[in-house]
C-alpha cells in the first residue's frame, strides 16, 4: 500500500453528471472498434487513434500553455502506464474481432471489477466494501438484462477465445485505471496523456510493420467514422477528463459508471436508430441506477 496522502474524495453532483457523459460517449466505443476494424487492421488503427489522441490533447495543452516537459524521475511511470496502454487496446481490437461487439462490451465492461480490486490493495482510503460489492454486481445484473436478447444465439464456441481476449483487455484497463490514479497525483494529467500516447506510437509502429505488412487500409466512410470516433472523443475527449477528474476522486466510485456504457449505446440506438424499448432495457437500467445509488451511497 502506498503511505502517501491522496486527493480521494467522493463525487460530487457535478461530477457524477460529468462523468455520466462521458460514458455514455465512451459507450459506442466498441461499435466505433468494430467499425474501424471494417477499413483498418488492429495495430494500425490503434498506432492511428494514439496520433488523433496525440493530437487531440497536446492541442489542448498547447492553448492552455500547459508545460509538456517531462521529468527523468516521472520516465518509469510513464512507461508502466503506456505499456499497459498499449496492451489493454491490443487486446481490445483483437478480442472485438474475434467476437461481436455486443459481447466485446459487456466483457470489456467488467474492467471497473478489476479497478476496484486492484485500488483496495494499492489505493488508501479505497477498501472493498459490502455495499460496493453489492452496487457492483447490481449494475452488471441490469447490463446483463438489458443486453441479453442481443446476445440470445451468438453462444458459439469461435467467440471465446475472443471473448477471453476482451477480458484480459478488461483486466489491463482496470490496472491502468488504478496506476493512473496514482500516478497523477504527481504528473498533470495533460502531460501524463501526451507522453502516454506518445511513448506508445513508437510500439505500435513497429509492430504493425512486423505483423501487417501487406495488409492494406480500406479509407471507407465506415472505417474512418471508428477510427475519428476512438482517436478524438473517446481517447482525445474522454480519457482527458477521466483522468483529470482521476487526480481528485474515488476510482472505485467513478468506475462504477462504465456500467452505464452498454446500456446508453441501447438507448441511443432506440432513440436514434429506431430500435424498440423492450421491457429488458428498461429493467436493466433501474438495476444499474440503483447500483450506482448503492456505491455512491453516503453513511
């Protein structure tokens, strides 16, 4: 356990609404991988999205005139988190191609499980409780609901392996999640992106050009919609604010509401795709309200 003394603070109204969008973006994210994997081979999309994100963040640095300069002593962390970067979007990619995006989400959607685990060993102030065990397997108990008709037929045996994969990536999410809560205590959250993304464009160069030489990229509308989505709202957008708000709050009580994530891709697809609202939707997103009441719930 780590002796020093942390910001970790409960989430306040405005952050739970804040961080309540941005799942909610992040939500299409394994639909945004599925589509980029129509044009894009896994490595080079990845090696892509880190370039958008790269450029994403370090533009919003630069206007803010934030100091990008790295520290020698800040080198080890910064690899340790973009190494498990790096791995947690391999996984990803490879294990959604491998499946279908359906069941890409609600395995990848267990990373906040890790998060938890993870932050009552390494995170003061952070323990397992009761009650967030309790919230915890409520919320996945209601993404289960709401995404099973979807799921009805695809039991086949060729998506395991891929759904094994999605769960690793869970697994090094769910630690990067916990480091990065760490480790930005003392980093500025800008910086600690730009190196992130920065310190793994290099890996990902060089493994697509030992792995996918001669495999093409298919610019298509289709393709490149994923890839803008992963590479500037998801990665630019998104993992900004996580991980500015990561500096101040509760992982544990933060994580809980990627749970929301499945659940507001079904209801953005109802709304704007035209898809009916079974009885499963909703049912499912009482049981992951009233698991995020459960965590979020003051003594």
């Amino acid at each position: 356990m780590l002796e020093k003394e942390f910001r970790n603070e409960d989430p306040t109204g405005k952050i739970i609404a804040l961080v309540l969008v941005i799942v909610s973006l992040i939500g299409g994210g394994a639909f945004a991988v599925k589509l980029g994997l129509k044009g894009f081979p896994p490595l080079k999309m990845a090696l892509y999205r880190c370039i958008l994100g790269l450029i994403a963040v370090g533009g919003i640095g630069f206007y803010y005139g934030i100091s990008m300069r790295m520290r020698f002593k800040e080198l080890p962390r910064l690899l340790l988190i973009a190494l498990l970067y790096i791995l947690h979007t391999i996984t990803l990619n490879f294990g959604t191609q491998l499946t279908t995006a359906s069941r890409s989400t609600i395995f990848f959607t267990l990373y906040p499980l890790f998060t938890v685990l993870f932050g009552h060993f390494w995170l003061p102030n952070d323990r397992l409780s009761q009650k967030k065990v309790l919230g915890i397997l409520t919320s996945f108990v209601g993404v289960l609901i709401t995404l099973a008709p979807s799921l009805r037929g695809s039991m086949s045996a060729p998506n395991l392996f891929g759904d094994l994969i999605v769960l690793l990536a869970a697994g090094f999410l769910g630690l990067h999640i916990t480091l990065t809560k760490v480790f930005v205590q003392d980093i500025y959250s800008h910086r600690l992106l730009v190196w992130l993304l920065g310190l793994s464009i290099p890996c990902f160069l060089i493994l697509s050009f030992l792995f996918e030489r001669g495999q093409s990229i298919e610019w298509t509308l289709e393709s490149c919609s994923g890839l803008f989505y992963q590479g500037l709202i998801i990665t630019g957008f998104c993992f900004l604010v996580l991980t500015s708000v990561l500096r101040k709050y509760k992982a544990s009580k933060l994580v809980v509401f990627s749970f929301l994530m499945p659940v507001s891709g079904v209801l953005f697809s109802s709304l704007l795709l035209g898809d009916k609202l079974t009885i499963d939707v909703l049912g499912g997103t009482v049981l992951v309200a009233a698991g995020i009441y459960f965590v979020n719930r003051q003594r």
